[in-house]
C-alpha cells in the first residue's frame, strides 16, 4: 500500500486514470471469436456503470478481457475489477500482476459480495454490494491515501436521476450492441439457485420512465453519428455493407438490451414504458417471465413497442423441479401457449434451461429438446444447475455433503461441480453436451426457424453462430440407453373412467371422489432406477384406471425388452384406482408377456387397496415381493 499512498500525493492538477477491467479467462474453452460475440453477445453494464460515477477529475479506461488484451503496463492510479465467481481465479491472477507493478486493486461484484475474506487476500479493497453510492467514497479514500479493506452497502442506491452508463467506453464492432440499459433492479422471486435476489434485494426497484426514454435517445444518438462517421470515413463498399447490415437487423445497434434481470415486474410500470418505446422506433429485446404469455394485451403492447425477443427463465418442464427451485410460478401445462403466444406477435422466445435438479433423471434431455424443437423455440440457453455462493443452494447443498468441486472457474453453467441424486455426474456432463449438440444440429434449427415470424436473417446467423460455438467448444455427449427407456415411461394421462374411484388407504382418504371432480384425475408416471437395486423403480401418483393400467402395462413391456433389469411398481403415492385398473394389473396373461425379459413387483399395492382385496383375482404372490 505503500506505492498507492504516495501516488495519492500528485498535483491537484494532474489528472488521475482508473483502469476498469472485465476478466475473461485468455484460454477459455468456450471463449467467443469476434464474430459471435458481434452476433450473440452484449457486454455486461457494471463497469460502464462504474465509469459513470467516477469524479469528472479522473480519466477511465475500461477493458473487457473478453475482447482485448490486457496491457499490465498501462499506466493508471487504480485498478477496479467486477467479478463473477466463474471469473475469480482470473481476477486474482490480473489484481496480483497489477499489485507487482505496485498498482491497487479494488474488487467488487457478485463474488467479492459473498466471498469478502477470499477476495481480500488478492487485492487492496472488496466493495461489497451494488456500487453507485460506495464508489465515490472510495475514489475519495484513495485520493487521500485511506483506502480501506471493505467497503459494505448500507441502502439500495436510488434509480432517480441515475447516471447514464459510460457505455461510450466499450469497445465499438465488438459486440451485438452496446445499447444496454435497465429500467428495474432486484426480483421478488426467490429461486433457489439464483443469486440475483440475495445481492440486489427481494422486491423490485423502477428507474422513472423518463429517464429510461432520454437515456435510450441520448445513447441511440450517440452510435447512429457514430456508424455515420465510420460509413463516412471508409471505402463505398464498406459503407454499402453497413446498410445492408442495417436492413437486415444485423448491424450493431439494430436492437436495444434491456439487461434487467425481471423486467416486467410491475404491469403499469411497463405499459408506461412500452407506452413510451413508441416513440423511439426501435428493437428491443428483455428477460421477461414466461407467464407475460398469459396477457395478449401486454404481448401485444411490447410488440407494438418494437419488442422483438425476450429471455425467458423457463428452467425445466418439470413440474417437480420449478417446485424443488421455488419457481411454482412457472406452470409447465401453459408454456406451449404462452410460447405461441409471443410467437404470434413476432416475438422471439429464448427459454433458459437447467439441468441437474434433484428430479432430473437422464430422460430430461431428450424430452427438454423434443419440447423445444416441437414448439419452433428460436435459440436456447443450456445451463447445469450451479450452486453459487451466496445462494441457498450452495446452502443446502453445502449442508447435505454433495459438493466435490471448489474449483470457482468451473461455477460457470457448463460444469458439474456437485452430486446429482437421479444420474451420475458423467451422466449429467454428457446430457449437457448431447442437448447442446442437438439443438443446433441443421436438422433442427431448420425445424424451429422455418415458422419463424420476421427477423429470419438475424435469427438464423444467430443460430448458425451458436452452432459454430458448440463444435467449437462442446464435445460431443452421449446418453446411456437407459435415458431413452426412462424417456419413454414418463408420462401424464388422462383418466377417463371415475366410476367406482377406491382411495388408497395409505393416504387415509375415507370416501371416493365424485366422479365430476376434477381433483387429480390423470394417472402421473415418473421412472428412475433404482438407489439401490438393480431395477426401474416407476412411481405413480394420481388417478389410475382401467385404460391407463393397460398403458402402463405396454410402457413396462417395452422398458423391460430393453433394459434387462427388474422393474418394481410404488403405488404408495397413487390417490385412487378403479377395481378394473386393479384386475388389468394382476392379470396373468398380461403379467406373464413381461416375465421373460424382468421381473415385475408391484410396492405397497395390497396395503393401498386393501379394500378392494377381495374383489380382484388372487395376484402371483411373487408380484408383491418388496426386495429384488
């Protein structure tokens, strides 16, 4: 700290220079060329942020590893850094360089935010939080040589009258656009494995609506003369070539990024807002919910505003997972409207996927894909579930022993880092890089975009961007053969016959359901093998009657033809059945098809129909065996 002391020590008239960096890993893996950040990348707006809040006295360079090279020998009086966890070890390596050249270091972000005591053994200064109102203390503190180690927020900062991000800073023809901005902060959600509640509050901040569209002018202004200037001042070609590029939506600056993490948190807020958008004429793409598909009316509304896309945290098609990541908000029987629905207004939908819940087994892959490609979704992101620091997953999953890497730079989505409970963590790895695979394979991105409406040229470079990255940088995975068998046993059916309903005695229901109730009648079939035997272990839950019992009957068949391993049936957890959907099962005829490939148990049958015993045809004892 010596060196930063006397630094602090200039003439008032000299200017001082913050040198802000965004670390990127030089041997990534999955690191992007030019040409597919320029078509599927925007850059992150915390330094421009920063920059923004810097005293007017200091002169700011802002450098994004994952575009340009880092000088160590660039001369500055401070060195900042904004760290995701994945990003860490990069971080600490660029604040030691700079700390041997005698520069200080002050890290902040999401990872200094819930790792302080790490972060600090690497660098001269941790802010923690959301920065806009720590920041100037801080620029203040090293000017008078009393930087401190920790720098904690103590209020969420004010949206009103907030600084435009120094956007002007970023490097120009190196991403999708660098038209970046945010109209809320904070989520009122509170999804297990995210982190963007605990760091930027549990209820949603707005920016007024005014400022958002003067923000947006201001900055469209700025890179249209900029564009003007670079058409002017190269050859005829190339300025030719920019307006085609501008036609087509491809050019920098074709669509604004709204990189809010819930934007439509508030419906008068954003019909204010699209309102407003209007004016503008722009594109525009958000992170949305996927129930805004709910309301044609907003639907609507964004497109008339110039929405183009919107992300969309769909997670999982299960209906076990949302409930295990406490994302229940997502509705897994609405989603294939709520698509359509963005779909017919033009709308891009670019569902975020998560593998590795603790009700993922192997089938999850293929069926996420066959959802995907069945319904023309545009792009999608594939992510293993992470447990970050700072979240409750990394609580829980700390708490239960199943983390068995600590490695940071793999907490970036596309590692396994913990103990899955339904499949292996090889399994998981290689589910990953199949479902990549697959959905940018030609076949199916011809398949999704053909019904695409608008914006094919844009859509289809991305995709064709996308697919270059994953050859590039994904093996190729494999599924073992029991995913496709698990796959293919999975299913949600319809009970036709309610009649003579007999409840299971395990759930201590004391009187049938009326058959005009509309209380859980489908039959619920979830296969996986079994934690200890060597088996499929098929858990029912619901309503089971006749026609589905045959179902189920033709469903086993198959899975033991191909899977050569015992198959054991739980009705622990079935509501109800008819007494035909009870004689179907213990039919010998049919039972005895099964027999020379598995052998078939039926779990906690006779104890959950107890009373309806005597009614059935005496069952093959061996059917009823509880152990391999």
């Amino acid at each position: 700290m010596h060196s930063m002391k006397n630094s602090t020590h200039q003439s008032s008239t000299q200017r001082r220079t913050l040198l802000l960096l965004d670390p990127y890993p030089p041997n990534h893996p999955y690191r992007m060329t030019a040409s597919e950040r320029r078509t599927i990348w925007f850059p992150k707006l915390s330094l421009p942020v920063i920059a923004a809040h810097t005293p007017p006295d200091w002169d700011v360079k802002l450098v994004d590893e994952a575009v340009q090279e880092i000088n160590f020998d660039e001369p500055c009086d401070l060195v900042g850094l904004s760290v995701m966890t994945c990003y860490a070890p990069r971080a600490y390596e660029i604040a030691a360089e700079f700390r041997r050249r005698g520069k200080p270091v002050v890290l902040g972000g999401v990872h200094p935010t819930y790792c302080p005591d790490e972060a600090l053994r690497h660098c001269d200064a941790v802010v923690c939080g959301e920065a806009e109102d720590l920041w100037p203390h801080v620029i203040a503190d090293v000017e008078a040589g009393t930087l401190k180690p920790i720098y904690r927020m103590s209020d969420f900062p004010s949206l009103s009258n907030y600084q435009r991000p120094r956007i002007d800073l970023l490097s120009p023809d190196a991403y999708m656009t660098r038209l970046c901005t945010f109209t809320t902060r904070g989520c009122h959600f509170d999804c297990e494995f995210c982190s963007v509640s605990p760091f930027n509050g549990k209820t949603t901040r707005r920016r007024p609506v005014p400022e958002v569209i003067a923000e947006i002018q201001h900055a469209k202004e700025w890179l249209r003369s900029a564009i003007i200037d670079r058409m002017t001042r190269g050859s005829v070609w190339n300025a030719l070539a920019t307006s085609l590029r501008i036609w087509v939506g491809i050019e920098e600056g074709s669509i604004v990024a709204f990189v809010d993490d819930l934007h439509n948190s508030h419906r008068a807020y954003c019909r204010e807002l699209w309102q407003a958008l209007k004016s503008l004429n722009i594109k525009w793409g958000c992170q949305a919910t996927l129930f805004l598909g709910d309301d044609r009316d907003m639907v609507k509304l964004a497109a008339d505003s110039g929405c183009v896309s919107v992300f969309v945290g769909m997670e999982s098609l299960l209906e076990e997972s949302l409930d295990e990541t406490n994302k229940g908000f997502n509705q897994v029987r609405k989603f294939e409207d709520q698509i359509k629905m963005f779909h017919d207004h033009g709308i891009m939908v670019n569902p975020g996927i998560v593998f590795g819940f603790d009700n993922d087994d192997e089938s999850v892959f293929e069926a996420t894909l066959n959802f995907l490609i069945r319904n023309h979704v545009e792009l999608a992101y594939f992510n293993i579930l992470t447990p970050l620091p700072g979240t409750a997953l990394f609580e829980r999953y700390t708490r239960e022993g199943r983390i068995f890497d600590y490695d940071w730079a793999k907490y970036d989505g596309k590692h396994v880092v913990f103990k899955p409970k339904r499949m292996t963590p090889e399994q998981l790895q290689e589910g990953f890089y199949w479902a990549n695979h697959e959905f940018y394979s030609l076949s199916s991105i011809w398949s999704r975009l053909r019904h695409t409406k608008g914006r094919f040229i844009p859509r289809l470079q991305m995709n064709y961007e996308f697919r270059k990255l994953v050859k590039r940088t994904c093996p190729h995975g494999r599924l073992s053969p029991i995913a496709r068998i698990l796959k293919d046993l999975h299913g949600k059916l319809p009970t036709v016959e309610t009649s003579q309903l007999i409840p299971n005695a395990l759930q201590a229901i004391k009187q049938n359901v009326h058959p005009s109730s509309q209380q859980e009648l489908f039959l619920n079939i979830r296969a996986r093998q079994h934690d200890m035997f060597t088996a499929l272990l098929i858990e029912l839950e619901g309503t089971l009657d006749q026609l589905n019992a045959k179902e189920l009957l033709r469903r086993i068949s198959q899975a033991a033809k191909q899977a050569n391993m015992d198959i054991i049936v739980n009705f622990e957890h079935l509501r109800q059945a008819t007494p035909g959907a009870l004689q179907t099962l213990l039919d010998t005829n049919m039972v005895q098809r099964i027999r020379p490939y598995a052998k078939l148990r039926y779990r906690k049958l006779k104890e959950a129909f107890l009373s309806a015993w005597q009614e059935v045809v005496p069952p093959d004892q061996d059917l009823l065996e509880e152990g391999p």
